[in-house]
C-alpha cells in the first residue's frame, strides 16, 4: 500500500504534510513553529509561551473576538500549547469545515499583536504562572529542569518567570515573533478525511504570501549536571523524589527502547508498580523517558510520605540497578509491543491523535510515519536492544536527585 | 444513522452494541451499579478501596498474573468508583475479545481480595487523603461536595482516616456479594463487532452470575445546602466554586441547561472566557459545568485567581449568570449549538468515545440515543426555552466555597440577588 501522505514544501519554505483517512467524519489542521522556550534569551524567559497567548488576541483581519468566536461557529475543537521546542496551534473540525479551520489558524499566525491587549494578557499569564506554584509536580519539575539543565535554556520554565513576564515589551515580543514565526521555521500539518490538492492549495491561498525569515536554529546541546537538590517547602504535604539518568534523545529505534524501558520500569503493570506502589511505599511512582531533539533523560519520579523519602529512593534506584545488570524478561518486552499495538490502533481512528503523531515524526525524524511503520518499530525492541541501549545509556548512572517538599532530604544536598 | 442493538442477556446484563464497520477497535465499559452512596456510613471510602482491590487477585491469577494476562492481549483496561457506579472500561483489538470478556469476569466474579493487598491498598488511600492537601481544587471540590449534593452523593471517594480504618475483607466480601450480579450490570460495547458475537462471549462468562432480576436503577436524592465555605489556606490562588441546583438528564429542560453552559463556558469566544479572562485578566482558569446523579442536576462555576482580584472575579462570574437571562443573541446560540453538534461528530470517530456515550445513555436514559435524536433535541433549543429554564430555575439559593489566603470580602449570602 502506498503512503497515505502527501509532503509539500512552498516557495516560501512552508512545509506542509497532510495525511488522508478515508474511514472518519472529520479532519483536524496544526501548525508546528519550531520555537519555544529554549529558543529565548534569559531576560526574556516565557516570551513564547506569552507569545501563543497574543496570536489569539488580533491580525490585521480579525480583533481577538472575531478569532475565538470564527473558531467556535465551525464547532472546532482548537486550542495552543509551548513547550521547551516548539509551539502548536491546532484546530479539530467537522470534515466540510477544514478550508475555515486552516484560514483561521493561517490568519493566526500573521497577528498584529495588538498593544492594547498586551497587559491584560500579561495578568492573565501571571495568574497562571500564580496556578502552578500551588502545584506540587508543576513545582519540582521546574525546580529539576533549572537544576539539571543549570546555565542552558532548557533551565528555565516555559512560563517564564513573575520579573521575566513582567519585564518583557511588546516590541521585544515583536522581534522574536518576526524572526521566529516565519513560514520557513513552520511545519502545517492536516489529517482526516480530505482532498489533498484541495488542501494544498487552500493553504497556498492563506500561507504563499508569507515571507521567509531565513532563521537558523542556535540551539546547543545541554550538558545535563549530575548532582542533588532540595527544594525545602513547608506548605506541601508530600515529598517529591525524583531522579533524571541521561537517555536516548527523541526519534529512532534507541528513542522506542527508551520508552519502552521506561514502560517496563516504571508504566502500568511495571516493575515500579508492583514492587514500590504496591507495597504502600509512595501512592505515585513511575518513569518516563523525556525527549527533545538532541538530549533526552529518563526520569524516575515518585511522591511519599516525608519520612519514607529514603526508602522510595533506594527502592528506585534499586529496580533502575536490577534493569541495568540483569536486563528485561522477554515477556515484558513482547507486553510493550502488545500494549503499543492497541494503543496505536486506538489513535489512529482520530485525525486530532494522527496530527500530533505527525509533528512528532516531522520535528524529531524529519519524515512521517505510518501507523504501520511505528508499529515494525516497536516489534523490532528485543531483550538484546534494550541490553545494547544499557551500555549506550546506563540506568545505573548516578544523575541528578531533587527533592521537593516539606522535609529538608537528603540534608547534605544544595539547598534553594 | 446508528444501528444499535438493544437488549438484556439471560444472565440480566443489560447492554447495546453500536457497530461501527472498519474500526480496528472495540471497546466497552461494564458499569455495576454501585457506587459511593452505597457505602455503609462508617465506612466510607470502600468503593474506592474495592475498585483499587477487585484486581488484586482472584481464584485463578495473582494480581500481577491478572495484569499480565491484559497485557498479553494488549489489552488497555481501567476501573473506576464514581458517584452511583464502579465502571470497568476496555479497550482491545477485534480478535481478542473472547480473551478480554474472561478475564473481566474473572476479576468480577472471583475476586478474593487479598489480606495483604488490602492493607496496602488502605495504606495509600490513606496517604492520598493525606496529599490531597496539596491538590488546592481537589480540596475545593471535598468541600463543596456534601454541601451541593448532600451527605450521600456528596462523599469524597478517599472517604476519611476513620472510616479507612474501620474497613476489613469481610466489608469488601460483603459489598462485593450483595452488590456485584449480572442483573445490576449495564454495559455499553462500541466497534467492528458482530452485536451476536458480544452477546454470545458475555451470556457465556457471565451466566448464573447472581440475580439477573433488574437492581439498582433508583435515583438517590440530592440534599442541597446552600451557604458560604471559606478555608484558610497559604495558596498563590483563592479556588472560588459557586453550585446551584440545575435539572436532571432526563429532564425536558436539560436541552436547554445544556445550552446555557455553552454560553457560559462552551468555547473561547464563551461569556465567561471573554468577560472573566479576555476583558479584565482576572484569571488564566474560568469554567462553567453540570453534574447530573440521576434524577438531579448541579450547575457549578469555578474559578481561581489571586486573592486581590478573588472579590471582582466572584461578583463578576454572579453577573454573568444574571444577565443570562436578558441579552442572548441568536448568533451566540447559533454558535452554541453548532459547538455542541460539531463535537458530536468529531468525536464520533473515537471507538472509545461511543462506548462511553452508549453508557451513559444506558445509566441515565435506559437505552440508547442515536446521534441524531440527541442532535434533533439540542437544534430545537430556542432563546426562549433557555429563557424559560432560566426563570423557572432560579439561582436564588447558592453554595460558595473559597479556598485559599482570603475569604470573600463582601458579606456574601447564598442568595445573588445582591450581585444584579
């Protein structure tokens, strides 16, 4: 069977990837601009994230309540999001509705970022900013990012900071917006039930105006920093532990192993689970492998009692030790790729799943792929790959331990 | 046009298959008709520890054993305790679903509920009752819940360290025995599926499954309390939620409430998002929903912002509802309705979604909707009709909770007439 797929690049360095499925009622459209928070100078920290707020408040054609409310008479389920590495707008729609959809998103993406919006935009940023600090995980998770990722971009929290958001000007917004949102630093993408050469040129009609920034990409490879963390704070109940190991950077085979590690150790039905959880030790511990272009980690994290910290680290440690020397069963690999398969039939009937899967293959392997090609991916993770990515990426690695939470442990950490 | 088939097994399953040609899916959810406000009152949190303990191990498999058994079959399987009901959801590809059909029964009908997976499992509700402290809008809803809905709909699932406590084997064997039978079953199946092949694999492994005589399809009743709740607490953001009875499922006016939440809260051009958040930067989270135990309905507002604007933030959610009743414009329900019918069909191209759909069409309505019935109810809401559900529910009586540094400034009774 041939691709599903068809890949076009503009004049203008648009890139553009449209997947048919013939078998749903809708079709979802998304655009992709390859910025986020590691892309900002530190003075500046959040302006992405604060960016994606202002597409939404006015282009030269719309005033922010034309946006929201054109939006919402398709019926389109539409929403953005930053990231560390990108930056995503998307909308999901009745099929008959998808020429709308991609006008709206397209329109978008040219905003005006209007002045007079910019500080009530700017509370609204500040209030979420406000939302996170009263969540525990949000918390440590910036708190092990700025660790590990200490002195590089990917240290600090995609919403930036309180000083960052307040300080930053429109016009400083202006210029990253100009330089980053250029059609040659954009990927669209479009699944469902579509006629492909009617897309195509739908989005030339929206997007081959715009102009190419010739933009290149200053990103550098983190160093990640070994090392132990406390972040004391009495407020919080419980106590967060959490443990990053360096692993496999996003794309590939090694990528797949990694997750599928990650899965044996610390997913559902894991290793995590029967021998931390279900002995009463921490109601949460679990392991993911956490990917970006050029670096990933795996992170083992579990939440406890303040005074069995010790006792939920070495207990991970000990299951990361267990997997590194004496390797996985054969039956929990074939369980990854028997769990795998079902979820990826489940997403693939979904034009929303299909068009995040897309981006991801795009962005991390610079090719699509299909349903059926990630699947011979994952049947290719064997007990002896797992047992190579080991010597590449070993578990028992010391990394990087934070503590959050009410306790001071362990207490010959860096204190903050 | 959906083709449903409709029926109950001899066993005294209740059930309907929605087929759906092509799809590499299916997918159902089994719902026992037993939830939190069947718990004994000094024993509550017990559906929860039950739901956390049915899979723990059986006559035949070891907790794990059982776990592994799923994912042989790659099977993605989860149980849940709500209000009324335990559910129990899967997900399978097509030729696995004789495996996945035995299996759930060995859980419901054999279980054995192993003393030491027990413990465990009180000893991690227990902490988890404990971490909720650290869950700013999980603790907003705790105290929100016996308020709106009263001392039996209104339980937390965690229930309380004494009740936890007071829990043993025998209470779980117990409510297992007296509430786990095929005639207290509804399940909803959604896929590429012969509708004889799910009623043929179910009537075998759960035949003589208990009484197949029809059970627990009685509403409980709501006891609304309305009254203003702060609690202290150091938090950056004050939750502030706002309840008022609303009407049922099956009520003739449940169209229009419906509605009426999309107006509030159904979109980001929706007057909350556009008043609380986009015109003043009040807040960065703003929703308006209902929650509907059969035979009753709730209307919820929630927000959270900083304390200095909690005060503007709650008068101005107050306005909203208020001017509801004077200034919709047919765009806006046009709009409404479109979002409304829209996702309905979006989200017919999830297997998983249907299943859930037809569940909940089961519990609430005792049989299944088509898509263009329910559509054909939401396209007849008129301005009018959510005008006269308006006037005929009034929000005279209110529960406000807060939580967080401050409590509301103004002296806040439950009535709002005071905001108009």
């Amino acid at each position: 069977m041939s691709d599903p797929y068809i890949l076009e690049t503009l004049d203008n360095g648009l890139r553009i990837v449209i997947e048919q499925m013939p078998d749903v009622r809708s079709a979802a459209a998304g655009f992709l601009i390859d910025t986020g928070a590691r892309d900002e100078v530190a003075p500046q920290a959040g302006v992405s994230h604060f960016l994606e707020h202002m597409m939404f408040k006015g282009t030269s054609k719309r005033h922010w309540r034309d946006i929201t409310t054109d939006f919402d008479k398709l019926g389109s389920s539409y929403n953005a999001y930053t990231s560390e590495d990108r930056t995503i707008y998307y909308g999901w729609v009745r099929k008959a509705d998808l020429d709308a959809q991609i006008e709206i998103l397209a329109d978008m993406m040219t905003s005006t970022l209007p002045e007079e919006e910019f500080q009530m935009e700017r509370n609204v940023v500040l209030e979420e900013i406000a939302m996170s600090k009263d969540q525990i995980e949000h918390v440590a998770f910036d708190f092990l990012q700025e660790k590990v990722f200490e002195g590089h971009p990917l240290a600090w929290p995609i919403l930036g900071y309180d000083e960052t958001v307040e300080a930053l000007t429109r016009d400083q917004m202006w210029a990253y917006f100009q330089q980053r949102y250029a059609p040659d630093n954009m990927l669209l993408v479009v699944a469902g039930n579509v006629d492909p050469n009617a897309v195509i040129k739908s989005i030339k009609g929206h997007c081959g105006q715009w102009r190419p920034s010739g933009t290149t990409s200053t990103r550098v490879p983190p160093q990640m920093k070994n090392g132990t963390n406390v972040l004391q704070m009495d407020r919080f109940k419980q106590q967060i532990v959490a443990i990053t190991i360096p692993a496999a950077p996003a794309g590939g085979v090694q990528a797949e192993i990694a997750s599928a590690v990650a899965t044996i150790l610390g997913g559902e039905n894991s290793r995590f689970f029967w021998n931390i959880v279900q002995t009463g030790l921490s109601p949460r511990a679990a392991a993911f492998h956490y990917e970006f272009a050029d670096t990933g980690m795996m992170l083992l994290y579990g939440s406890c009692q303040p005074e069995n910290c010790e006792k939920l680290h070495d207990a991970m440690r000990e299951e990361a030790r267990r997997i590194n020397d004496d390797g996985v069963e054969e039956h929990e690999v074939q369980r990854v790729r028997n769990r795998r398969r079902t979820s990826l039939a489940l997403e693939a009937e979904v034009p929303y799943h299909r068009l995040t899967q897309l981006m991801d293959d795009m962005q991390y392997l610079g090719q699509p792929r299909t349903v059926d090609k990630m699947l011979s991916e994952v049947d290719q993770i064997t007990v002896d790959s797992v047992q190579d990515y080991m010597t590449k990426f070993p578990l028992s690695a010391a990394g990087h331990l934070v503590s959050v939470g009410p306790r001071d442990w362990p207490s010959n950490a860096s204190n903050d | 046009m959906t083709d449903f088939v409709h029926d109950t097994l001899p066993c005294g399953i209740e059930y309907a298959v929605c087929p759906l040609p092509r799809r590499k899916v299916v997918c159902f959810q089994l719902r026992v008709l037993a939830g939190m406000v069947t718990e004994p009152a000094d024993k509550l949190g017990l559906m929860n520890i039950l739901s956390e303990s049915i899979d723990k191990g059986t006559e035949n498999y070891t907790g794990q054993q059982l776990a592994d058994a799923l994912d042989v079959i790659g099977a993605s399987s989860g149980i849940g305790a709500g209000r009324e009901t335990i559910t129990f959801s899967c997900t399978v590809l097509p030729e696995h679903l004789e495996r996945i059909v035995e299996l759930q029964a060995e859980l419901l009908r054999r279980p054995t509920f192993p003393e030491n997976m027990l413990t465990v499992n009180l000893d991690l509700a227990k902490q988890e009752l404990s971490t909720l402290e650290d869950d700013a809008s999980g603790l907003s809803e705790k105290m929100m819940g016996p308020i709106a809905f009263g001392p039996l709909l209104g339980r937390h699932p965690l229930g309380e360290v004494a009740t936890l406590d007071a829990i043993t084997r025998q209470d779980l064997v117990e409510h297992w025995k007296k509430y786990f039978h095929a005639g207290n079953m509804l399940l909803s199946v959604a896929g590429d599926i012969d509708p004889q092949r799910v009623s043929d694999v179910f009537e075998k492994h759960f035949s003589e499954f208990g009484s197949p005589v029809k059970q627990g399809r009685e509403a409980v009743p709501v006891k609304f309390t309305p009254q203003v709740l702060h609690r202290d607490k150091k938090l950056e953001q004050e939750q502030i939620s706002i309840c008022w009875p609303g009407v049922d499922a099956r009520h003739e006016d449940f169209p229009a409430q419906q509605v009426m939440l999309g107006i509030l809260s159904g979109g980001m051009s929706s007057r909350l998002f556009t008043e609380v958040r986009e015109k003043q930067g009040l807040v960065y989270w703003v929703s308006a929903w209902q929650e509907t135990p059969r035979g009753s309905g709730m209307i919820f507002l929630g927000a959270s912002t900083t304390p200095e604007r909690c005060d503007k933030t709650f008068h101005t959610l107050l306005h909203e509802v208020n001017r509801l009743a004077d200034d919709i414009t047919q765009e806006e329900l046009d709009r409404t309705l479109t979002g409304i019918l829209a996702s309905q069909e979006t989200r017919g191209d999830s297997t998983r979604s249907h299943s859930h759909e037809i569940a909940s069409d089961l519990f609430f309505h005792g049989r299944p909707i088509s898509p263009t019935e329910k559509a054909d109810k939401f396209s007849r809401v008129t301005i009018d009709d959510i005008q006269r559900y308006l006037a005929t529910h009034p929000r005279d009586k209110m529960c406000v909770v807060t939580l967080g540094p401050k409590a509301l400034q103004q002296s806040t009774n439950t009535s709002h007439a005071e905001a108009q």
